[in-house]
C-alpha cells in the first residue's frame, strides 16, 4: 500500500494522471478514490507519529534498591530485548533476601512489574529504599512474636511483598499510587515510615 504524507504529493501524484494513459475523470467514483486516499495517507501519518511517544508494551524495565539493612545497592535492567534477565532475577533475589536468616528465594517478577509501575507512575529516579523483602518461615515468626501487623501467611514468605519507601516522595503519595494501580495488596504504616505492596488479591489496609 502506499503512503502519501502530505497533500502536495498527492496532488503530485494525481498530475501524473493528467499526463498518462490511466487519466482519472472526476466523476462522483473519482471523488471517492481521492478522498480515500487523502484519509489513508493521513492516518498513516498520524500512526507514525503516535508510535513515537507511545512507549511500547515490552521496553526494557529498569529498577534500583537499597537495602537499608545491609546497606547493599543495585541498579539494573531485569527485562530487556521481550525477556527477563536471569542473572539480574538473581541479584535481586540476593538484595532481597532473609538477611536473618541468610537465605535468598525467587522474588515474583509480578512483584518487580508492580515496582517497575510504582516508579513510573512517579517518575522516581532514586531507588527503592527496602525494610523488607522476602522473609523465611522462621524470621516471619519471629517478627510476628515481637511486633504488630504481621501475618502468618505473610507473602513476603513466598517472594511476593516487599516494604519500601521512596527518598523524594512523600509516604501518602507513595500509598496513594500503589492503590491506584490496583495491582495487589497495600498497607499503609505511616508510624514506621513504609508502604508494603504485594501481588495477592486486591486488597487495602
């Protein structure tokens, strides 16, 4: 199919009628064909031209951390070219582990999409500052023994909540554009300074 951008070479194309054998008479059909024709080049141009702020559903995803226990840092791309990155999965497993107990699990990579569009959403630079990742049987019971509002089937067990906070954002914003992606779950504990988001059932306290 051809594409005319501008209504210059469509009327370029249409002089080249005028000097062939293939004439175009402007009959009532003739009308038809030039306004189907000014309509497709025009479409085209505009598609073109959205495809370029439209960004695409598979561009690559980028995250940074830090871990305020460990006071570990990392800044990487873990989806890149329609595909996550196994070694950077890795990396971040490590930096989010059971530092108590010294173990690493697989984090959920819903869990990094969902920080992937926290961050977006914002237009944070800075990374994530982490209270918790994932957290082992033993720890969660531990926490549950000595402080409030932890759960005993708590998601951070299976790689699928974390606690964060963000540097230059306000908790509240923060709270208030996790709910709003409707993503997962979002507590709010304004007293100790973190938002918690996991990927279960939609879900707000």
């Amino acid at each position: 199919m051809m594409k005319y951008k501008s209504f210059k070479e469509i009327g370029s194309f249409l002089a080249g009628f005028r000097d062939s054998s293939l004439k175009m008479r402007f009959t009532r059909r003739g009308f038809l064909k030039m306004g189907a024709l000014t309509t497709m080049g025009l479409m085209s141009h505009a598609a073109d031209a959205l495809a370029m702020v439209r960004p695409a559903e598979d561009s690559d995803r980028s995250l940074s951390f830090y871990n305020l226990h460990t006071e570990e840092s990392l800044q990487k791309t873990y989806f890149y070219k329609d595909r996550y990155v196994p070694k950077t999965l890795q990396e971040i497993n490590y930096i989010l582990r059971d530092f108590r107990a010294k173990e690493v699990h697989p984090i959920d990579v819903k869990l990094l999409d969902l920080l992937f569009d926290i961050k977006r959403r914002l237009g944070a630079k800075e990374p994530f500052l982490v209270i918790s990742g994932y957290r082992s049987p033993a720890t969660n019971e531990y926490l549950r023994e000595h402080s409030r509002g932890v759960a005993a089937g708590s998601l951070h067990m299976f790689g699928k909540a974390i606690d964060i906070r963000l540097p230059s954002v306000s908790l509240e914003t923060l709270h208030k554009t996790a709910v709003s992606l409707r993503l997962g779950g979002v507590g709010y504990y304004p007293s100790s300074d973190f938002v918690h988001v996991d990927v279960g059932n939609v879900r707000y306290w």
